[in-house]
C-alpha cells in the first residue's frame, strides 16, 4: 500500500487536490454571474439562479450512481472521464445560444461533475495505508474549499473583461489543462478488487437509514441549513449590484472570499466537540447564522461583509457536525449513509431560490432574511432535539464498539468543507 510522504504518496495526493479544485471551479463558476445572466436573456431572478440548481441538483443525483458504479468497474476511469468531460462541457456553455441551453448543458455538468467526489476517497481507501489516507484526506477537503473560491473569483473577473462567455471559457480551458495533468498524475490502482452491485441490498441500506430518525435529523439539517446558506450568496449579488451599491462582477466574486473563514470553523468543530457535545455544537452555528444574516441588513458593505464571514463560520461548524454525526450514528452502511446525507445536502441547494424567491419579490433583502430566519428556527429546533434525544439516551446513540474514538475518528474525517460512498469503514469527507 502507499505509504505516507512518499513519492506515490505526493504523487496521488496532488493529482486528487487538482481533481477536487476542478470540480468545484466548474461547480461555483456561474454564481456571481447571475446579475449578468438575468440583464442578458431578460429572466428573473429565480430563473437566473437555476444556473446553480440545476446542477448541484444533478450532481446530488450523481453521488449515488459513481458511488456503486466504482465498485464494479474501477474509480480512476470514471475520476479521468468525467473531468475531462466537464471541461468540455463549460467551453460548450460559452457558445450556449439560449437560456435553456445554458441549463440543459449545466445538469449534465452538474451530473457528471459528482464523479470525481464520489470516488476520490475511496480511491484513497483502497490504495492508501491508514496513516497516509488521513493525511491525505485534509489536504483534499482544503482542496475544496479553494476550489470553490477560485471559480467565483475567476467567473466574476473574467466576466468584466469578456462577459459570461470568456468566464466559461476561462474555466473550461484550465479543467482541459488540470485534466490531462491529472490523467498523468494519478497513479495506476494496484489494490482494487470488483464486486458486484446489487440494488436490492443498496436499496435496503437506504431505506433503513431514512427511518433512523436520529440520522434523518440530521440529514433534514444540514440539508435545510445549505439551501439557506448557498442560496444567500446568490440573491445577495442580486442586491450588491444593483443601486446603491451597483459593485461589478469581479467585486461580486471576491465576496466569496468570506467562505476562507468556513474553513477555520470546520477545523475548530473537531475541538470544540470535545467540550460540548455535537448537536449543541449544531445549535451554536446555526445561532450563528442567524447573527450574521442580521448583519447582512446593514447599508454598508463592510458590515454586510461581516455578516457573511460569520455565516459562512457557523454554517460550517454545523455542518461538520451533521456529518460526523451521521458517521457516527450510522449502525452498518456509513459509506451509503453519508452519501445520502450529501443528497439532502445538494438537494436543499438546488431548491433555496423557490424558497427565497417570493420573499425576494415581497420584500427584496429583507424578504430573504425572514425566510431565511424561518429555515433556521427549524433546524435550531433540530439540533435541539438531537440534543434532548443524546442526553436522553446517551449509550444508545453510539454506534456498537463506538465510544470516544469512534467519535474523534469520525470528526477528524469529516471536519469540512465531498464524499465517498462505497466502503462502510472508511473515512468520509463532505463538501
């Protein structure tokens, strides 16, 4: 196996840091281009923001395809052919003649996108020793994250020089050239063994884990939280650009700069664990949330910055606690169980703007915050009763053979902002 700090080890990790900055880079690329979208086809503001819908939407539908068709017919193949094909597919999106166009061409992106995420760590499981796959685990997770600022903040600058068209075809042009280095850097699997899929039992694996309660808590969670939270930052540049704020679409991008502080919540997440528990931890960032939604009201940027900084600080310690509570919780199948959690995730993203959109038009910003306060008084209530439900039943909650380790180990793989889906046993990463 391949061991920590060696040359495959490097060699890997970097071809699957690369792959994972890819697919987000074509994920988030459209969102502060959605101003842009709405002025040049003449839509509104609910139709503008599909451009993001549409695909996590398809991409949460993907996690569960790639996560069983990997275990038959090998990871590496579909990682090397879905990125190459989501390059092409964002040139494609610079030449789309319509509006419908646009979004035909962003589901499949959107499905095809999911095959690198669904699979990278289980890639890792099969090839890496224990050592060398959690260390390699954290720098895929950061990966991610960059990822997902990159393509704001290149969509949003290339966008003023070129319009929506030069966006796409900057981000299309660098997935080709990260693709091919990707193909030449991964290593060949050398540890994979094929088993054959049988719906029956996914099927099953499934349907048990949605009549867990304690793990449909939290899947409503998380999900509830990030159709709030990613969907903010797409009617918040409907706001900025417009008067009195009119900022541009390089300036709309670099407001995603705010998510960097996510990543310091998630990492704190695992500490603050060891004081108080998981749902009161939940509790905690999504009252934070509420604060920095509050903020957002402000007339001045400097303030509405701060808002998201916090937001975007209590979104991710929730989620990172959602997670890793359902690794945790999870009694057989962590690998579907977390998958699925990624499904409530993307599906709650995809379905904010039909959430916001009639507040929007009610009330503009203000609208969005009340709906947005709406959302999170029920995912407070959530956690909550998650909290109620752990202190009521403390040992019934851990998972057999769990306790203290189990807890940790499964905080520290899943401690930020992607998934795999296939072996119960490995460690799990959300996005």
């Amino acid at each position: 196996m391949i061991v920590v700090r060696s040359r495959a080890w490097w060699r890997a990790t970097l071809a699957l840091c690369l792959g994972s900055l890819l697919v987000f880079l074509n994920l988030y690329v459209p969102q502060p281009l959605l101003p842009l979208l709405r002025e040049a086809y003449g839509i509104s503001t609910l139709a503008a923001s599909l451009a993001m819908s549409v695909s996590t939407l398809a991409l949460a539908a993907s996690l569960l395809v790639f996560g069983p068709l990997s275990d038959a017919i090998g990871r590496a193949g579909i990682m090397r052919l879905t990125l190459m094909l989501a390059g092409l597919l964002s040139i494609a999106l610079a030449f789309a003649p319509g509006f419908e166009t646009l979004l035909i061409l962003r589901a499949v992106q959107g499905f095809v996108l999911g095959g690198l995420p669904a699979v990278a760590i289980a890639w890792m499981g099969d090839e890496f020793d224990r050592p060398a796959l959690l260390s390699a685990v954290g720098l895929y997770i950061g990966a991610n994250t960059l990822g997902g600022i990159g393509g704001r903040v290149i969509g949003g600058s290339m966008a003023e020089v070129g319009g929506v068209s030069a966006s796409f075809l900057a981000v299309g042009a660098l997935t080709l050239v990260g693709g091919a280095v990707f193909w030449r850097l991964l290593p060949p699997a050398r540890r994979f063994e094929p088993r054959r899929f049988r719906l029956r039992e996914a099927r099953a694996g499934l349907a048990g884990h949605l009549r867990n309660p304690v793990l449909l808590g939290a899947y409503l969670l998380g999900g509830l939280n990030f159709l709030i939270f990613i969907n903010q930052y797409s009617y918040i540049t409907f706001r900025l650009a417009a008067p009195p704020f009119e900022l541009g679409e390089r300036w709309l991008g670099l407001l995603f700069l705010t998510y960097l502080s996510g990543t310091l919540g998630s990492t704190l997440s695992g500490r603050l664990s060891r004081a108080i528990s998981q749902p009161t931890c939940m509790a905690f960032g999504i009252l934070l949330l509420m604060a920095g939604t509050a903020l957002t009201l402000s007339d001045r940027v400097f303030l509405i910055l701060a808002g998201l900084t916090v937001n975007a600080f209590g979104f991710f310690l929730a989620h990172s606690m959602a997670s890793s509570w359902v690794g945790r919780h999870a009694q057989r199948d962590r690998g579907s169980a977390s998958a699925l959690y990624l499904v409530f995730y993307y599906t709650g993203a995809s379905l904010g703007g039909f959430w916001l959109e009639p507040f929007w038009l009610l009330g503009n910003w203000m609208g969005v915050v009340v709906a947005s306060w709406l959302i999170l008084a029920i995912t407070f209530a959530l956690a909550w009763w998650l909290r109620r439900g752990e202190r009521r039943h403390p040992m019934a909650n851990e998972p057999a053979g769990g306790g203290r380790r189990h807890q940790e180990r499964a905080l520290a793989s899943a401690s930020s902002p992607q998934i795999s889906s296939s072996r119960s046993e490995r460690p799990q990463a959300d996005l």
